[in-house]
C-alpha cells in the first residue's frame, strides 16, 4: 500500500513538473445519470423541476479536495462514510492533494466512484489567496466564469395567447399578458472558497418583457444577483444579494434542497451543514435577499442573516369586526411558483414583505469528530396570513411571525455518522430527525433514519427527511442498505414506514403506510450497464370511487419498475433502452390500472458536435400511472415530462463548440397523441394532439 | 453462531448446529398490556453422537385467557444441513370454558449453502390438528423460510417470509451488527403487522443478554428480555483460552 502511494506521490509530482497539460480535465456534469441513480423518479407528488434546478446549483459550486469539509463531502452524495473518513485520513498523513489522480491510492476509492466524484471535485493547483494577485485582478483572470444565454418556446398555440371572448355576463377569461417565448440569462464567475459573482435574469412563458421602473420591472420579470467572498480574515463567507442557508438537518433551513428516498438509499438521507450559500437559480420562492455573514472565532462558527423580499400572494381586505373604520389587510395564502402572466398573477406580485433575521452558532470539535449547533430565527410578513379555514389546514400557520429555534448535532464513531436536529415553532410545534449512516463491512452501508414532527410545526423553508413534502404530520422510520458485493454487482435498498397521525393529502383521516424500493445494477464492463429496479409503496388514501359524503380510507397501492440497459458501443455512439411501467389500485376500488413507456436512446458523440436522440412510447390507464422519463436538455436545463395517456414523444439534442470559448446548444421535442383532441389545460390547452418545444442555447467564456 | 438454545420455539431444525448445552429464559409485554405477558423457558443438551435434544416452555396471557406450551424435539446435523422434529403439548385456557389440550408436531431444517449464506425453513403443526370437534376449525399452520446472509464477520443479514394457512403471508427483514465485540444491536421490520424493532445482545462469559423493542403503529410497545447460560465451554472459547494461555507463556 505505502509503495503505491509513493509511486503515485512520483507520478503527480513528475506529472506536474512535465507539464501543466497533465492535469485532468474536470468532465462536464453528466446531471442526467447522476440524478437519474439518486432520486426515485416516479415518485407521485415531487416537483422535479425544483429538485434539479436545486441539485444543479449544489454541484455548479465544485469542491476542492484540499479545502473540503467533511460535510462538503457527503454532500457529494457520492461517497460512502468510510470513504470520507478515509479521504480525511489521507489528506491528514500525506498532506495535501497534488492531483485528481491521488485519489487511486486511498484503498476505499475504486474507479466506480472517482469517476463518479470527477466532474464535482477539483484539486487546485495554485491555492486560494497564495498568488498574491488582488481580489479584483483575481477576478478579472478566473478562468471560471460564463455567460449563458436561452431561448425557449412552444411552438403551438397555447390557449393563454389567443384573443378572449368575454362570456354572457361580460367578464373576459383571462389570458397572458406576454408572449410564450422563455429567456434565461446568467453569468457567474467563482473560485473555490474564495468569491463568488452571479447575476441570473428570467422571463417566464406569458410574461411581459417591459421596462416599467414604477412596478419595479426592469426588462426580465425576474432578476437576481450575488456577491460572496469566502476566507476573509475572520469571515468565512460573507455574501450581499441573494443567498440561500443551510442549517442541520434541514427542520428550519435546508437551502430548499433534499433527495431524501431514492435509488440511492444511503447517501442521501444525511443534510450536511453547509451554511452560507449563493444562489443562482430561477426559482422565485426559496431564496433570501439580504446579506448574511459566518465568522470563524476558535472552533466557533457565527453566522448573521437578514433578509427582506417581496412575495406573491392575495391581499384581501376585510373590516375590523370592533371598529367599522378600521380596515385590515391580510394574505389568503403565498404563492411561490413565480408566475406573473395574468392580471390576477400580476396584482398578486410582490404584495406582500417578508423580513428574515436569524442567527446560529456551531462548535467544531477540532479533529472534526462532533459538533453542536442552535439557531434561532424569526420571520416577518407586512400583511398576516390568514388561511380560508378547512379541517386539513386546522393547525397550518396563521399570522403575521414565526419564529424556529433548533438544535442539532452530529457524531462520528468509526465509520459511523450519527446525526439529528429537532426544532420547535412559534405556536408550540416540534419536529425531531435523527439517523446515522455508516460502513459496516467492504463495500457494505447501512442507514437509518428516525423522524417525528408534529402536525402544528411551522417552518417555511424547511426540507428535512420524510414521505410528505412538507416537515408536518409524520413519523416515520427509514433504513438503508447498499451492498457493492462484487466489483460488478451493485444492490440496493431500503425499506420505510410512516403514519400521518392528522389529515393528510388525499386521506381525510389518520393514515400510514410504508414503501420500499430495490434495485440491482451489473456492469459487465465499463462500458456496459444493465439494472433492474422495483418500488412498492402502499398507504392509505381516500377511495376514489366513493360515493358516500363521508371519505373512506382504503389501503392503496403503487408499484413500480424498471429495467434499463447503457452501453457505449464505440468511442462515438452509445445506446440506451429503457422499460418502465407501473401498477396502481385501491383495496375496494375499481380494477388495478397500468402504465408503460419504453424509451430508445441513440447517442453521437464526436468531441466538439454531439447529438442526443430518443424516441419513447408511452400507454397509462390513467393519470395514477403516469411516467416521468428524464430527459437531456440543454446544460443547466431540465425536461421530465409525466406522460399519460397513449403516445408518442422524441427529441434530438445538438450541441456544438465553433471554437473554444463559445458552445450551442440546439433542442427540438415533439409529443403526439393520436387519439387526443387536446394537450395541456387551461391557459396552456393546445387545440390539437401535439406540442413542440424548442430550446436554444449559447455559453459564451470570457 | 446460527443458532441458540431459543431454536427449540422458533425452528427445532436449528437446534442441530448448536455445539454448547445451554439453558435460557425470556420475558416479553405486549403493547403495555398485562394480560399479553409471555414468558419461555428454553433448554439443549448437546450430544456429539445423537444429536442435540431441546426441551421448549412457555406460557402467554393471563389467568383469563392464556396458552401453554411444552415441547420436546430433536435435532442432528448431516453434513451441511440440519433436520429436527419436535413434538408439542398445546393447552388453551378460557376462563368459563372448558380447558382444550391438543398434541402438535413440529418439523424443520437449516442448511449452509456457502460459507456465507444459510437457508432454514420449518413447519408448525405439520399435523394440521382440529382445534374444535364441532366445527372445522385447525391450530394455525405456520410455514417460514428464510436466508441468512453473513457478509463479514461482524453483520449478519436476515430476511424470512411467514405463511399462515388462513392469513397473508408475512415478510420480515433484519440486520444484526457487532459493534464491538460480544455486543450486537439489531434492528429490523416486519410487513403486513407493520411492527419495526430494535436490540441490543451482549455476551459476558458464559451468560449472554438480550433485550429488545418494537412498535406496532396501532397498538404501541413491545418489550422483551432474555438471559441464556451457556454450560461447558464451546470450541471458540477454548481456542480464545489457548491464545491467551500462550500470552502468558511469552
């Protein structure tokens, strides 16, 4: 062993006295495969365009192997405890990272997972600060940094542009107010734990593109921007604009983003504490716009956070029930998708203000074996919500402030990570995950997960572990296994179970249930994958064919499977055949229904042009069988449509260098549906049995 | 270690593998209720030439309603398997109805497929025996078959499926870790009853403990509670006396 890490010691350092070409060329995020193995894409109520969008801005900020934190890590997703405990170990006794390629000698790290670790991890040859350059020229020369320019539009006309007729009583329906083109601009330039630059525009299909600085719009519907630096004296990072925060286990602060059950069972049931972090995505609801700073004093980490920005929602009026003069204001709700087409979407802009203040401080044992951490914060809105009263929504947040005091703490023992949080609310809510992962044999993992949260717990932007989207009404166990049992075979699992003990969505009763998942993967080669993947998951829902005025829970049923073949066949082809369908049916209901879609890949691959094709099929009884196939699209772009009914779909991907600086990206896709009179509804309906959506992209790199 | 002395009440064709004589007892409260209490008795003499002889006790609920059991079995291992046959006296007591006994027989086997991977399967009632002269009513029929799986020393993988004649089939899963040597956690879940557990096991000489919880979502907590004493010494521990007596040589 210490022979091979001499040898390697050699190798880099020969390697990069040679030549500077040496270094690996850090491969281009292939998100669709990385997500595709992390998330269980068939999951009934997810929004997957988020959690991409989410994952997406994790992985632009990469991690440099001589600076990473333990939590920076696991927060890869990709390595098991073991294998971070190792890589500490390692950096702790040779010193630091001269190359990509030292990673071969740490004995955990087999090829599978460097080459899965490659496109997220860098090893930086001239450490941060250390070339003397001020920070302004530092800028100026990081090669890091593009801007992105896109294009997209639905080629068919959509019910939302066409003229309105008004109806009897002389109300027009609405429509946009914009045209059904999509923009995206956004430039970024970052180094590594050390600054990062970002401004990120977007104008949604059926928005306005105006100048209108009296309505605070300024082109683009959406703007937004960043400027963060890391290890500055005493700030470990300080960032004015927009930023996300990440604290624990993600009960209060989860920066939006969680995997949570997947075809991976082990990685991704852990939050890591990343903190302060910046934000350049699109999403209009799950950021904060303010400043927010992390002083490192001895083993301490403060953090301050502050933030104001404007959210949609509906202001009502409504007079003081007392005092006939006094009129009162308040929100039915707070809409977060960001749409603001329709006059209604356009009255509700930004009306009303939320204001965040938090603080939180954690203590870092110094071999980085334990540490604890609190945080108290508390949330502001210029209006108070007030909720249309329904007996599911009985103990949901009303009212002007919230408040969130947490705890958490996390332990390493061995190969061991334990770790939890539990936070209270405002109203007397409480939530409470803890769980640990570990190694416990070669290429064996195990995880668990426990969590209760109680039915009144509020948090805005929380995201801990759970079934439900939300951290209210759960409780739960979860374990994980992951077992590599042979360099070829992969075999995973886990199995959860859950109750809901207040209503919960589509169950108008206490309700549990329980899922698991398998999946088998075997690559012959390096070039050819083959796996085998089945979910079942049973709760108890309201039966749908019920008649009765009272709802009827019944035990009901999805299951899903899939099985799929990669394989490269030449340098410059590669082939992929996907089978999925699904099951669903009610105990007591109508007869079990069935989904399937079935999708051929065919890939061209010619270094500075490539071109992506696929062709599906797809037949669902029914909406309950729907069938998400992730699709590739343009860099930083995602397409998973669910398709139902009887069709077809196909889209081809072309991307192309003219020279180095600049890359395109051109995509067409098309759905037929024969047998349908109309795609979409609403303001999207198609009158027809097709859509096409083209998209157009350039990178440019200073 | 594949096997104990409680194989004599879960799968008589167990008992074969044991290689040390040992009694234990166990204690076990459903769901907080006084009424659900158990209480085993278990015991095996190990024989090099016959085979391993068990003798199985145990009583569930209380004095208005309870179950007895009292079993006999034996079993003997062949090469890489096991077969054992136990024959079981069945009291049912009701208070205000007349007592039942009944006589069952129980049969079952575990075999080492590879170093790594075990596979057991036994019967319950292999008689089917008539609990009711007047209508067709049966003792419950259990069938279970399960597979082992010992990726290294220190995890052991267990998953069993549990048919009842008259009932959905059962699915259960654990996994038992040492964390440190002689003490093991386990946890595991179960399907169908929806009953998650965990536990704790650790062996101090020649006694070994193990306590264990589960949660039923609707009926709440099970607790239970063992002791086993193992008698005469197994080959382990004499291998371990021999290291240790070298030890002091040098």
């Amino acid at each position: 062993m210490r022979f091979k890490i001499i040898l390697c010691f050699f190798a880099c350092v020969f390697g990069s006295l040679l030549s500077k070409a040496q270094t690996y060329p850090r491969p281009e995020i292939q998100v669709e495969d990385f997500i595709e193995n992390l998330f269980n894409l068939q999951s009934a109520d997810a929004n997957y365009e988020d959690l991409y969008e989410q994952l997406l801005l994790l992985y632009s900020n990469p991690i440099d192997l001589n600076l990473a934190s333990p939590d920076d890590l696991r927060n890869t997703y990709i390595l098991s405890e073991q294998q971070v405990q190792e890589l500490l170990k390692h950096r702790q006794k040779t010193g630091k990272f001269l190359s990509i390629y030292e990673l071969q000698s740490i004995p955990s790290f087999d090829l599978k997972t460097i080459y899965a670790l490659l496109p997220f991890a860098i090893v930086n040859e001239t450490p941060m600060n250390q070339d003397n350059k001020g920070l302004f020229k530092r800028i100026l020369s990081e090669p890091n940094n593009s801007v992105i320019l896109r294009g997209s539009r639905t080629l068919e006309d959509q019910k939302g542009y066409t003229k309105a007729n008004p109806d009897r009583s002389g109300n027009s329906p609405s429509r946009y107010a914009g045209d059904p083109n999509k923009l995206f601009v956004r430039y970024r330039v970052s180094h590594v734990k050390d600054f990062s630059i970002g401004l990120t525009a977007e104008k949604d299909p059926g928005e306005q593109l105006k100048w209108n600085p009296k309505t605070n719009q300024f082109g683009m519907d959406f703007w937004s921007a960043h400027f963060m630096l890391e290890n500055k004296g005493i700030f470990k990072k300080i960032i004015v604009g927009d930023y996300q925060y990440m604290f624990g286990q993600g009960l209060v602060y989860s920066a939006g983003f969680s995997v949570g059950k997947g075809s991976e069972p082990i990685t991704t049931v852990r939050r890591s504490s990343i903190g302060i972090r910046p934000y350049t995505s699109v999403l209009e609801g799950l950021f904060f716009r303010g400043g927010a700073a992390t002083i490192g004093f001895k083993n301490f980490e403060i953090t301050a956070l502050v933030s104001r920005k404007y959210v949609d929602g509906n202001i009502q009026t409504a007079n003081d029930t007392i005092d006939n003069d006094q009129i009162e204001n308040f929100a039915s709700s707070i809409n977060i998708t960001g749409f603001h087409r329709t006059p209604t979407e356009l009255r509700n802009k930004h009306s009303n203000r939320e204001d965040m203040l938090g603080t939180s401080i954690i203590y870092k044992e110094k071999s980085g074996k334990w540490e604890i951490g609190a945080l108290a914060t508390t949330i502001q809105y210029q209006f108070p919500i007030i909720r249309r009263p329904t007996v599911y929504n009985q103990f949901d947040f009303n009212g002007d402030r919230n408040q969130n005091l947490s705890f958490t703490g996390q332990y390493n023992y061995q190969n061991f990570s334990f770790f939890g949080e539990s936070a209270i609310s405002k109203g007397g809510g409480h939530a409470t995950v803890a769980g640990l992962v570990g190694s416990i044999g070669r290429g064996l993992d195990v995880s668990m997960v426990a969590r209760n949260y109680s039915k009144d717990y509020h948090a805005f932007y929380s995201n801990g572990f759970g079934e439900a989207t939300r951290n209210v009404n759960e409780k739960g166990i979860y374990w994980g296994l992951k077992y590599r049992a042979h360099p070829k075979w992969l075999l995973a699992g886990y199995y959860d179970r859950f109750m809901f003990p207040y209503l919960s969505f589509q169950a108008d009763g206490p309700s549990w249930g329980d899922e698991y998942l398998s999946r088998i993967t075997y690559s012959p080669s390096k070039t050819v994958s083959f796996f085998v993947q089945y979910r079942n998951e049973s709760k108890l829902r309201n039966l749908s064919s019920n008649s009765t005025p009272t709802d009827i829970l019944v035990k009901t049923r999805r299951q899903n499977w899939v099985i799929q073949a990669d394989a490269k066949a030449t340098t410059w082809l590669s082939v992929r055949t996907r089978v999925q369908g699904s099951l669903w049916n009610q105990e007591k209901g109508s007869p079990q229904t069935y989904g399937i879609a079935i999708s051929q890949d065919l890939n061209f691959d010619f270094g500075k042009i490539s071109l992506s094709n696929r062709f599906s099929i797809f037949d669902t009884d029914d909406y309950n069988n729907r069938q998400y196939l992730y699709e590739k699209n343009v860099l930083y772009a995602f397409s998973i449509p669910a398709l139902y009914g009887r069709g077809v779909r196909f889209y081809s991907l072309l991307q192309f260098s003219p020279n180095r600086k600049i890359d395109v990206w051109i995509r067409v896709a098309r759905t037929i549906q024969r047998d349908a009179k109309t795609i979409g509804s609403g303001n999207e309906l198609i009158n027809g049995n097709q859509r096409t959506d083209v998209v157009v992209q350039f990178r440019y790199k200073f | 270690m594949y096997s104990d002395v409680w194989a004599v009440h879960n799968n008589i064709g167990a008992l074969g593998w044991l290689k040390q004589s040992g009694v234990g007892v166990s204690f076990e409260n459903r769901y907080n209720l006084l009424a659900l209490n158990q209480i085993a008795f278990a015991g095996a003499a190990v024989s090099q030439k016959y085979g391993v002889f068990g003798l199985g006790i145990s009583r569930f609920g209380s004095s208005l309603f309870n179950q007895s059991r009292a079993g006999l079995g034996w079993s003997k291992s062949f090469g890489i398997a096991s077969i054992g046959l136990e024959g079981q006296w069945y009291q049912v007591a009701a208070s205000e109805f007349p007592t039942q006994h009944y006589f069952i027989l129980n049969f079952g086997g575990l075999a080492q497929l590879t170093s790594k991977i075990h596979f057991a399967a036994s019967i319950q009632n292999l008689t089917q025996t008539k609990a009711s002269t007047i209508i067709d009513e049966r003792i419950p029929t259990i069938v279970r078959a399960g597979i082992s799986f010992t990726p290294n020393q220190r995890v052991k993988l267990i998953t069993e499926i549990q048919k009842d004649l008259d009932q959905k089939s059962i699915v259960k899963a654990g996994i038992e870790y040492e964390v440190i040597k002689k003490v093991w956690v386990r946890t595991g879940f179960s399907s169908q009853i929806e009953q998650v557990s965990g536990g704790l096991g650790c062996q101090w000489r020649n006694l070994t403990f193990d306590y264990a919880v589960a949660n039923h979502p609707q009926l709440g907590w099970t607790n239970s509670f063992g002791i086993n004493l193992l008698l005469g010494k197994s080959e382990s521990d004499q291998k371990d006396d021999k290291k240790a007596g070298l030890k002091e040589v040098k």
